[in-house]
C-alpha cells in the first residue's frame, strides 16, 4: 500500500517499538504531525522549547536501554535542538531526531525557515542525512536507528523535507540492515585479551577504571563480577557511577577534578590500570604529562577504537563491546586457576584505605545555614539510594556525584561531557514518563534551573510528579569558585540578582513550592515532597552561598596535586 | 612527518565535507585533498596529504574509519606506494624564450597541451618535488599561473585499497 512520506515516518517509529516522541510542531512538519493524530501507538509529548525535546528524548535513553526520538521543525526547530544533540553526542546516548526540512525545491534558496541541518549539525551527531526520496526514507529511518544504537552509541539526525512528507512510495520497513562501512567490534581479540589477563594477573598496585561505556553496555554484572574476582579497587567517572555499586567495599568513589583523595592517588600511582569504556579526558586525569610521569601499563577496553590512545598511552588495547570484552576476560581468569600477588594486593589496599581514612568528604555541618552536601545526603536517604536523579552542571552536580551513592546504573543522569546547563528537568521528564511511579529527583541550582525553566509547563501538562531539588546559593556556584581560588575573589557576573520567587514560580505553573531555610527543615521537607506521590515539588533549598567543591584537582594539574577542604 | 592517506568512501552528497569537516574540527593539516568517483559508481576514492607526529597520524586514520560514510582507510606510508600530481603551468614564451622553454618541458618529462603566440601551457606530472623542482628551474617572472591537482597515492604490487 502506498503511504505519504509522513506516515512512513510514523509507521517506521511504531516498527521500531517506539513509545514516546518529544517534539514541537512548525511548518516544515506539519505533514508528520497529521500522520502522528491520525495514529495512537505513539505518544507525542509536546515540549515547550526544542531543547528540551532532546533533553527529555536523551533522559529516556538514558534512563532506559532505548532510543530516545525528538521531533523539530525546520530552522529554529533545529537550531534549538542543536544544544540536545551536542549534549548526546559528547556522552554517546542513542537518539534519532527528526527534522523538518524545507521543500526541496526550496532548499538553497534562503527560503522562510530554512537552514543547513545537517550541516549545523554535522560535527555533533554520529551521523546525519537529508532524504531526497521519498523511497529511501523507511530504509534511511532503519539506517538511523541501527547507527544510533550500536557500537559506540550515538544521535543520528534525519532531516525530511517537507515535500518529501507528502510524496507517496511503498512502505516496507526493513527487517534488518547492512552499511557496508559500519562493522563495530563486538569480541576483543583473543590475543589481546591473553595479555590483558596477564598483566591482571601480574600486577602488585592495580586499579580498575569504568566510564560510561560500562553503563552503556549494560556490563554492571561483568563489571562486578570482574572485579570481585580479583579484588581489585574501582573507581569511575562521572558518567560511570553506578555501573559499579557505591556501596561496595571496592569502590573508592568518583576520580577526577571532583573526585575524592583515595580514588585519585590509587589512579596516579597504580602499575596496571584496566580501562573500561572510559577515555582518560582531561576532567578525568588532569595533566596528561603529570599523569605519564609514574610508569603504569594500561589496559583499555572500548567499543571506539578512536577514543583508545588518544591522550595517553595503551599498552594493552582492546576494541570490543565492554560487557562481552569483560565477561570474556573474567572467564580467562577464572579458568587460569590463577591469582594475583595477594600479599602485594594486601600491601596496596592498606595503601589505599590509608587514603581513604582521610574522609576527603567530610564537611562540617551547620545549624545555621543549609550546606548543600547535607540536602543531598539526606536525598539519598530518604529516598532510599533508589530514585532517579537527573542534574544540571554545576557544583550541586558534583555534589550529588559525591554523596548520592548509586549502586544501580541509569540512575544517575547528567550531562558529563558538554556540561550543559538547563539538561537537568527536560531529562527528568524523559525519565519519569519512562519510569512512570519512579522516584524522579532533578538536582539543579537557581542558575541551571532557569535555562529550561519552562518545562514546568510540559510537566503540568503530562502530570510528571519530579521533585526538584534546588540547591540556591544566589550564585553560579562553579563559577564563583573558581573566581575565588584563581581569579583574586573577583566575583565577575557570577551573583545573580532578582531572582524569581520560586514557590510562586512553581505555583503558577499549577505545582506546588516549598522554600526551605533551616538545616532543621531540610529532612522534613524532603520527606513531604517525596510522599506527595502525585504532584511535582519544586523545593528551593537556600543554602550556603560560599560552600565549594572538595576535594578539587586544578585545571591542568595533575591528580595528587589536589586541593582538600581546610576542614580536614 | 608527512603522509599520503587514502580511502574510499560512499560517492554521497556530504561525505566530502564530513572529512573536511573532521579535519578542520580536530586541528588536523590538509596539505591536499583530492577526490573522484572510482569505477564502481557508488564509491569515490580520496587522498589526503596530510602531516603530524605519529600519535596525531594514528589519531587521524582512527577517525576516518569511524565516518560512517568512509568503507576504507589505507595510509600509503606504511607500505611501497607511488605517489603522482599533475600540474599545469601557463608560462610566458616569446621569441628565444619558446625553445628555452620546451627544452626544459622536455627536461622534466613535460608536455606542452596548449600554444598561444605569447604563452605555452606545459603539463606535467610526478611527485611534489618533482613539480616543484620544475617550477623553480624556471624564471619566477616568467611563471603566469600554476595549478595542481594535489597528490594521489597507491600502493605497489598486491597492496591494494579496494572492497
């Protein structure tokens, strides 16, 4: 039967189990926004700002093993995704976004709406395309999403002119499809592996290293299992935590510019590091040169060859899916029948728990004022350890990497590479209409909040009951930090004024508002907010204005040369 | 230290400015570029001349492998290969000038494609020293406007770049 582009475009993303669309309507696709009403498989949630699509497609994705699908119009449509698609990109989430283009025969002429897409958008998406006939657009949707979701994850873009939703052709969705030039590895060469095991088993200071890639992969089991069977100290990334449970007595804590003492020194003065769907970026390992000073062999395990060797040297690389690379190693070792040094591995972890004994987390509580570390332990608690917890970027981010222990993977949802500002509630919303009666708690602060402040709209309309927790200091916190430790307390546009009342705020988008002043109010209010099963609770905790970060690893210093609270 | 990159890559609208693109994102040098379709129509075959310390040389080849519309990636330096460029060169030719100038085409295995009564036009192939060798044994003054192609590269015997 012969279908308009536009219903093939819906029939694709019903062929490919898709439930929700996060999108905006305009004119370029207002032909697929007729073939979305006249269907009720797919359920279309309408965004107040295209940024937040991608957002909320993005939190899904995350939250969930699943594509995540935003729908934009033509330019501005796509000008304001493009913020989405960049924060995707940097982490490796699997969206295909939609675009409407402008008819074909307008397309170059600078015509009402219109913009180079897929080139805005080229250096931010694994992969982008503009359909130029109608019969390739089922294959090209294929395409799209086989692109997205495997090897190492990514947006893909599929930009549709809007003649091209009108054309009619065939419908036949392919059951499965080949790209000649897209072969990811799966299996880690065996020989590689053989030496990878060997050096495991020969290490005296070992660490092991997980990065987003584990969550990714779906490889917390193998991740897990590896490491209890040798013991070994772990430590991950922003974007790994939770691939490895916190609670676990092998887990040193988050690394890096934030991370704490002992999983930094373990870090730098390991001799065999195995890497796990990590890539050793510059927030990670701080001053590559510094880092290269002590000699350690590197084993490092990811699905993008491009990412291994790319700021320090491998000695061991091994390209393949982590889940697969891990359980194969494991089972290496396992039959080897062999074991580690266990009295140099006992020498390294008195080593480390002397680090550890520093307690590089403690802060000095107060009964005066609300210290933001305080609000996010207490989250933890009286949520279990077991919600959702989206965030923005900033320090209430680093916060909550720092004392909301995950012990599962996707639940910890944030924008690690890009940073972006204002990702924190759209993705909740992704989130939460996944996981519908989930706890869903999006951690952000008065400057973060306001970037997508509008979504409380979206929220009201599709009755999303997150709670958002705002740590407001009156001051972008990260950036008032670092004026104060490297720009001489000059406080630059870092002090906000005038800022919103924020219960009122919350109130007239039809949620509730609670602003909390006392340390002593904290625990309650929270425990209020979180019964309120059915109602998004804007919590506007007013806390400690000068609080910062610790532990804190300088920009460009390495990974002992670390800044500790003076409290300690 | 300078090397001849070639690949093959789906003969498609954009695929060109992705590597472009991916070059100029990534603070990578492009000496030349150059690029046609091969005899299967659906595949173009690209060199790129480009130069950097092993780590930048491995990073580059890592990233073209990983464009979706690349199918493959061969550096020519690592192996026997051949390298050739063609060039144009229109230069003034009058009176004793014009023996002195197709003796020297002759020299360097030129041809001249085209005479005018003041001008010739040579064409010449070869490395990039070898066409810049030629350029500098003439007179600059004399030299009206040079083109080239950029290099092309393949490698000798059975290494072969196709699918």
């Amino acid at each position: 039967m012969e279908l308009t582009g536009a219903e093939i475009a819906i029939r694709c993303l019903q062929e490919e189990g898709v439930e929700y669309v996060f999108g905006y309507p305009g004119g370029a696709v207002l032909f697929i926004y007729d073939a979305l009403f006249n269907q009720d498989k797919i359920k279309h949630i309408l965004v107040r700002h295209e940024q937040g699509a991608v957002h909320a497609a993005d939190g899904y994705a995350r939250s969930t093993e699943k594509v995540g699908v935003a729908l934009v119009t033509s330019g501005p449509g796509a000008t304001n995704a493009v913020t989405g698609i960049a924060t995707a990109y940097m982490d490796s989430i699997p969206l295909v976004i939609i675009s409407g283009q402008v008819a074909s025969h307008y397309i170059g002429e600078d015509a009402f709406q219109e913009v180079d897409t897929v080139g805005i958008t080229r250096p931010c998406v694994k992969h982008n395309f503009l359909v130029k006939d109608v019969n390739e657009l089922a294959s090209t949707i294929k395409k799209a999403f086989h692109l997205a979701k495997s090897g190492r994850p990514g947006p893909v873009l599929v930009d549709i002119p809007k003649d091209v939703s009108n054309q009619k052709a065939e419908f036949n969705y392919p059951s499965s499809i080949d790209i000649r030039s897209y072969h990811p590895a799966q299996h880690g060469e065996i020989e590689q592996l053989k030496q990878a095991a060997q050096l495991l088993l020969q290490a005296k200071r070992p660490v092991i290293y997980t990065g987003g890639g584990v969550v990714l992969s779906g490889a917390s089991q193998q991740l897990t299992d590896l490491a209890h069977l040798l013991d070994f100290p772990l430590t991950s990334t922003l974007m790994g935590l939770g691939g490895f449970p916190a609670s676990d007595r092998q887990f040193l804590g988050m690394l890096g510019m934030h991370g704490t003492y002992e999983a930094n020194l373990a870090m730098q003065n390991c001799d065999v590091l195995l890497a796990v769907g990590a890539r050793f970026d510059d927030r990670v390992i701080g001053n590559v040169e510094h880092f290269g000073q002590v000699p350690r062999k590197i084993i490092h395990v990811d699905i993008d060859p491009s990412s291994i060797a790319k700021r320090v040297k491998v000695d061991v690389p091994i390209v393949g899916d982590v889940a697969h690379v891990l359980g194969d190693l494991r089972a290496m070792l396992h039959s080897s029948k062999q074991q580690p040094d266990q009295a140099a591995l006992a020498e390294w972890w008195k080593q480390v728990d002397e680090w550890r004994s520093l307690n590089c987390l403690g802060y000095r509580n107060s009964d005066e004022v609300i210290k933001p570390q305080y609000v996010i332990e207490k989250l933890h608690e009286i949520t279990g350890g077991d919600a959702f917890v989206t965030s923005d970027v900033g320090q209430h981010q680093m916060w909550t990497a720092q004392y909301y222990k995950f012990n599962q993977p996707r639940r910890w949802i944030n924008s690690g590479g890009l940073g972006t500002m204002g990702f924190g509630l759209p993705a909740a919303m992704g989130v939460q209409l996944a996981h519908p009666g989930a706890t869903v708690a999006c951690v952000t602060g008065e400057g973060s909040i306001q970037m997508n402040i509008q979504e409380l709209s979206t929220c009201k309309q599709f009755r999303l009951p997150i709670k958002i927790v705002a740590l407001n200091n009156r001051y972008l916190g990260m950036v008032r930090q670092w004026q104060e430790f490297f720009h001489g307390n000059r406080y630059s546009e870092s002090y906000m004024d005038a800022l919103p009342d924020f219960v009122k705020l919350a109130e007239a988008y039809g949620h509730v508002g609670m602003r909390i002043e006392k340390p002593s109010d904290v625990e309650p209010a929270l425990k209020e907010a979180f019964a309120r099963k059915d109602d998004l609770v804007f919590l506007d905790f007013k806390t400690d204005q000068t609080e910062n970060v610790f532990p804190m690893v300088p920009g460009g210093k390495g990974l002992s040369e670390v800044i500790l609270a003076e409290d300690l | 230290m300078r090397h001849i990159i070639s690949l093959l890559m789906e003969n498609e609208a954009g695929a060109l400015s992705r590597v472009s693109g991916l070059f100029s994102a990534r603070g990578y040098n492009i000496e030349s570029l150059t690029v046609a379709p091969t005899e299967d129509p659906t595949m173009s075959r690209m060199t790129i001349v480009t130069s950097g310390s092993d780590d930048v040389i491995e990073q580059i080849n890592k990233q073209l492998n990983k464009l979706v519309e690349v199918v493959a990636v061969m550096d020519m330096n690592e192996g026997d290969h051949l390298e050739r460029e063609l060039m144009l060169v229109k230069v003034r030719a009058v009176s004793e000038m014009r023996e002195e100038m197709k003796r020297m085409a002759d020299i360097f295995r030129g041809r001249i494609i085209d005479v005018t009564d003041d001008a010739y036009t040579i064409e010449l192939t070869g490395t990039g020293s070898k066409l810049d060798s030629f350029l500098q044994a003439i007179d600059d003054d004399l030299i009206m406007e040079t083109v080239r192609t950029g290099a092309c590269g393949i490698g000798r015997g059975d290494r072969v770049l196709k699918l």
